[in-house]
C-alpha cells in the first residue's frame, strides 16, 4: 500500500511541476528548489549538467553548465536557448542579476539589465506564460538582433 502511495504521489508531483512555470514567480536565486524546477522546465534540460546559485554575495546569479547541444544548427540553437531561458530566469526569479550559461567550447553571461534593455520591457512585469512566450519569439525573428 505504500508503495502504491509513493508512486501516485510522485507522480502527481511531476505533473504538477510541469503544469505551470509561473507558479515559481517571484521565486528567489536562494531557493535552490524553485530554481531547479524552473531551469528543468526550459530549453535543453536534458542537456544540463549542473546549477550553481551564487548567494553569498550581490550580485546574485546562476551558472548552468549545459553537454553541448546537438541540433542541425547548434550555434543557432544555443544563443535561442541562452536568450529565451535568461528571460525565463529573470521574469520568474526576483533577485537574479545575472546568469552564465557554459558549454563545453562557449561560455556567456548575460543580466538582468541588458536583457530588459533588450527588450525595452520590465520583465518583472509579466504574469504569464504566454506573454512571456509572445515576447521571446517576437524577439528571436530577428536573427542579427540574436547576434
């Protein structure tokens, strides 16, 4: 019977963490649970290999250590991702200021700052899923503002 119980209950978890991102708004870097079930529900999770959350200090950030992505267009494929999981991270975390992605040849650090800059949007503004969505492809149509 508790087995039984242990696997409905996992998997009732697992549903739930999928069924919506923004249930992790107003999150914080410290919140090592709410920042790993944000980053498992981005781009290329099956790639990650590592989160570190960097909270001694302000600055805070997140290091995400990725395998290399292996897509036609790799290097294309990285900078959609880079963009579209900082904007993730920077709408739903409350005090992230930065995040470094690293991958075995490459590594980039992106703000806060230069990402709202970017998008000329407050992102702490939005609420939802699919403004966040709407935005991100708005942006990524535009491949020398990717560059």
């Amino acid at each position: 019977m508790l087995l039984v119980l242990n696997v409905l209950s996992g998997c009732s978890q697992n549903a739930d963490s999928k069924a919506d991102i923004f249930q992790y708004k107003n999150s914080y870097v410290g919140d090592n649970s709410a920042v790993g079930n944000i980053v498992n529900q981005l781009n290329h999770s099956n790639e990650l290999k590592q989160i570190s959350l960097h909270t001694k200090e302000q600055p805070y950030g997140i290091t995400l250590e990725y395998n290399d992505i292996t897509a036609k267009n790799a290097d294309k494929e990285m900078k959609k991702t880079i963009i579209a999981n900082a904007t993730y991270l920077f709408a739903l975390i409350q005090n992230v200021d930065w995040v470094t992605f690293k991958f075995s040849t490459n590594e980039f650090t992106v703000t806060k700052t230069e990402v709202q800059h970017w998008y000329n949007n407050n992102l702490d503004g939005l609420e939802n899923e699919e403004d966040l969505k709407n935005l991100i492809k708005d942006y990524l149509n535009s491949e020398d503002s990717v560059n």
